[in-house]
C-alpha cells in the first residue's frame, strides 16, 4: 500500500455555535438541579422526549452522558466499579460506565462544563425499542434517587408494523400522561405536545438533509462528523434552538457541496458505517481513514434521530410509529432493504460493521447479515471487533491492520 499521508482534517465551522448550545443546555439542567426551579426527567435517547417537554420538564439523556464518557476515554477505569455492583462486563458499556462514573463521582461534565455531577431526576422514563439494558439501568437509579420509574415496552425485530403494534406503543405513551401530570404538577396540554412535536419534525427533517448531503460526489462531511453533529437532534429536539442550528449547518454544507468542498482530500472511496461508533476512536479513526483518502459518510446510527413519522395533527400514533420503526428495532429482512437503499445512495463502495462486543442489539454482523448483503450488491465488507465505550476491547494495531488490507482490496476491485 502507498504511504499514509497525514491530511488535515477540515473543521466544520458551526461547530462552534453547537458547542455554545450544549453548555447552555447542560448549565441549565445543572442549575435547574441546584434550586428546584424545574422538573428534570430522565429519558432514553429515543424514547417520547416530546411529551415530556410538552408537560414542562428539563430532558436529561444518560446515553449522551454515555457517549462522553466514551469519548473522554474515562469509561475502562469506571466500568469495573459497576462490575462490583453485579454488572457483567459483557453488557452495555454505556450502563456500566455511566454507573461507575456515578459511584466515583467521575464526570466529563465538570471538565468540559465545570458540574460537578449529573442532574437528580423527578422521574425516569425509558422505551426499550432499543434494548432492555436502558430499563435496567434506569431501574438502577430509580432506586438509587427514589424517583419513579416509567416507561414503554416496544415490541423488537418485528418485519411489518401493524395497527397491534403502534396502537399499543401508543396506548402506553399516553398512558404516561397521567403520572407525568403527578410529578410536574401541570396538567397535559395538547397543543403545547403538537407545538412539541412540531418543531421535532422539522428538527429531525432538517438533520435528514444534512445527512443526505454526503450523497454528493465528493462528499462534504464524513460519518465521524455526523457522530458529533447529532448532538441537538439528541438533546435539543423539540426546541427552536436545534432548527435553528440544523439550518445554519445546513447552509455550511450546501456551501461545500457547490465548491466541491471534500471533507476528505482526495476521496477515493465511499464507505458506509454499520454498528455504534467506537467513541474512544473517533479523531483516530477519522484521521486513519482520511490518510487513505477513503470517506466514511453514512450510517444506519446517525439516522436513528429522523422521525418522519412525526405528525403534529396525530401526536400520540405518529410518535409511537416513529419510534418503532428505527432501524435498531426492525427485523434482518427490514434491515437489509433499508441498507441496500442506503448503498445505492450513498454510491458505497464497502460496508464497515462494527461488532461491539457489549451492544448486540447496534451489532449487525452477528447472524449473517455481511454476507447476504455482499452477496446480493457484490460490495465488500470488513467487521470491526471493538466496543462504543470501553476500549480495553479495542485492538487499534489489528484494526488499523484490517482497514489498510480492506482499502487495498478496494483499490483491487476498482
């Protein structure tokens, strides 16, 4: 293989203005916290955060706590003080990260932001269309707060949505109102959750486009970005703020795409990203794969905050359709037509699939799905074996290895 040539990374300019909306957003759930002046509800990244903005609440999401635990690389000397408590090593990263990060007293938020901890919550509400670990661990703090546990049990891996399925995901979201209306002490108002749900349709419309905009030739972000960029589609959906960021990105990029603007210099290959990003990797990886001129720029991850579904005029069944048509909880056969729709527009060359060894439910390399797909569109493949947060699974001299003989083999095909 040529040499590897140290590229510079090109920074996507609003970065700065999201970086300004995420310390606004966590200073206020960290005040909120302090004086009592609002209610904090804890909930799972893609569970019914409308609602309970709608009923008046301050949203905190553990899973973004998570994901910067991982990336601050904090997770490998946490995740054994929840291993103590009887969490196995071999579930959710996340999980055991989080709770070690709690029983330490160990927080990215006091370097990045100056909070000293997360904040309590009145009430914690989950929706296990991603996995059962969420409800585990938010029965864990349920416990640990004495703050009530509430949630929806979503049905997995089903091939067709039927009217059972979204009625009774809908049935169970609206059965939280009258619980929520106990806790806040403010009664549910319709208008405010469609006001809600509203500006998280545009929101999640607007970070479609975004996303789509790497189906350019050559394209103006990678998938390493997007892992960031999602942060208010996360954290800040169903406020004006996050709209107002996705347009100003949006502009950025529609800019970059009409100067043939490349985020990655000399982009010679497009590949497509399956599985969780390994968080303690991201500047690695991206600066391993630009020094191969090779862009990865989609993924099936970073779609798992587009709700189109989303319908003001129907709140409650639209979020429950939305909400359980997410990639994660879909069947193999869903799954493989909606990457196959992917591959065709993204103009993918090869599929990455990351294998994390404590998220099987974000793994899809497990049951064959590599080489039925490879065997129907005839693009290579490569799986990854590592894990989202902790990095004592991670091999970086093997996978470097395995990246460099998967682009040689690209360059073999072309």
């Amino acid at each position: 293989m040529a040499e590897e040539k140290k590229l510079k990374r090109k920074k996507i300019k609003a970065t700065g203005e999201m970086n300004r909306l995420m310390t606004d957003y966590f200073l206020e759930l960290d005040q909120a916290a302090k004086s009592g002046s609002k209610k904090i509800a804890w909930c799972t990244s893609v569970g019914p955060a409308e609602l309970l903005l709608a009923m008046g609440f301050l949203v905190y999401y553990p899973e973004n706590h998570g994901a910067m635990l991982g990336s601050a690389r904090m997770a490998a000397d946490l995740i054994p003080h929840a291993n103590a408590l009887g969490y196995s090593p071999d579930i959710c990263s996340y999980l055991t990260s989080d709770i070690g990060s709690y029983v330490t007293g160990n927080t990215p938020l006091t370097k990045a932001f100056g909070i000293e901890k997360v904040p309590k919550p009145d009430v914690l509400v989950f929706n296990t269309n991603q996995c059962r670990d969420v409800k585990d661990w938010f029965a864990w703090y349920a416990k640990e707060f004495d703050a009530p546990l509430i949630g929806v049990h979503t049905p997995r891996n089903p091939s067709g949505l039927d009217d059972n399925i979204t009625s009774s995901v809908a049935k169970q979201i609206e059965a939280l109102v009258e619980p929520l209306e106990k806790i806040s002490g403010n009664k549910f108002d319709m208008d405010k959750l469609k006001e809600k749900l509203a500006l998280s349709r545009e929101c999640t419309d607007l970070w479609k486009e975004v996303l789509d905009t790497a189906a350019n030739k050559p394209s103006p972000l990678t998938f390493f970005d997007s892992t960031i960029q999602m942060g208010p589609a996360v954290v800040l959906r169903g406020n004006q703020q996050a709209v107002d960021y996705y347009k100003m990105l949006l502009e950025e990029l529609n800019e970059r795409v009409a100067n043939k603007d490349s985020a990655v210099e000399g982009e010679r290959f497009r590949l497509y990203w399956e599985g969780m990003p390994i968080w303690g990797r991201l500047r690695a990886h991206s600066e391993l794969f630009a020094s191969l001129q090779t862009c990865v720029l989609a993924s099936t991850y970073c779609n798992s905050w587009i709700f189109g579904d989303f319908d003001p005029a129907d709140p409650f069944n639209s979020m429950a359709k939305a909400y359980t048509e997410l990639f994660i909880v879909r069947g193999d056969d869903v799954k493989e037509q909606y990457m196959k729709r992917m591959i065709e527009t993204f103009k993918i060359d090869g599929v990455i699939y990351h294998d994390a060894k404590t998220c099987p439910n974000n793994s899809n390399s497990r049951y064959g799905m590599p080489q039925r797909l490879e065997k129907e569109t005839g693009l290579p493949s490569l799986t990854i074996n590592g894990d989202l947060n902790d990095m004592r699974l991670v091999s970086d001299e093997q996978t470097k290895t395995n990246i460099e003989a998967f682009v040689e083999q690209l360059e073999e095909n072309k």
